[in-house]
C-alpha cells in the first residue's frame, strides 16, 4: 500500500478500506475530531464485514474517545460491515480545518 498521505473529504462518510489496517484507530480518531469540530456529529465508518478484526479495532478506538456518546452497527444495507458514531460537538473552534496530528501524517482533509 501506498504511503503517501490520503486525502479524505469530511462529509460524515469514511471507508477505511482506502487505508492499511494498522493506520484504522490513528485514522477513526482524527476524522471524528475533524467532523466534531465541523458539526457533523453522526458518522458512518465503513471497515467491511470480513472476519470482524478491523469492526473490533473500530469499536476498541470509538470505546476510547472522548468525543463518542454511542455508536452501534448500521440498520441499512451495509448491515454490520459499518458502524454509525454519533458523537458531542468539539469544544475547539470550528474555523478551518486542523492539520492532521497522526505521526504518519496519513491523512490530508479536503
């Protein structure tokens, strides 16, 4: 996989096929700070059904961030290849948009 940051567009949607899944709670993190801090409080993250690993790595990291008030698996036709988050808004400003804090610097938002 390539290593070059991705650019993401924050719009409450993140399929994080797009990324290696050693970057998935770096990257569930960041995105759900960016989307408080833009008032978008319900997020869809797409990890795919498969063997469930990536499903538990997201709920590990949703289960750890501040931001989270629930989240619970999608009723739609992605069923439990996604989870719905519904997050508090970010107490920090929500004018412009941070730059990525990941030391991998694997995400540029758009």
């Amino acid at each position: 996989m390539d290593d070059s940051p991705v650019e993401i567009p924050i719009d409450g949607v993140i399929d994080l096929h797009t990324f290696a899944p050693r970057d998935a709670a770096d990257v569930v993190d960041e995105y759900l700070n960016v989307c408080s801090q833009k008032g978008i409080l319900e997020v869809k993250i797409i990890h795919g059904k498969g063997k469930g690993v990536l499903r538990r790595t997201v709920e590990s990291a949703l289960q750890r961030h501040p931001l989270v008030l629930s989240f619970t698996q999608d009723s739609g036709p992605s069923s439990w290849g996604a989870t719905i988050v519904f997050l508090r808004r970010s107490e920090h400003s929500p004018q412009g948009i941070p730059q990525p804090s990941i030391k991998s610097k694997i995400l540029t938002f758009v």
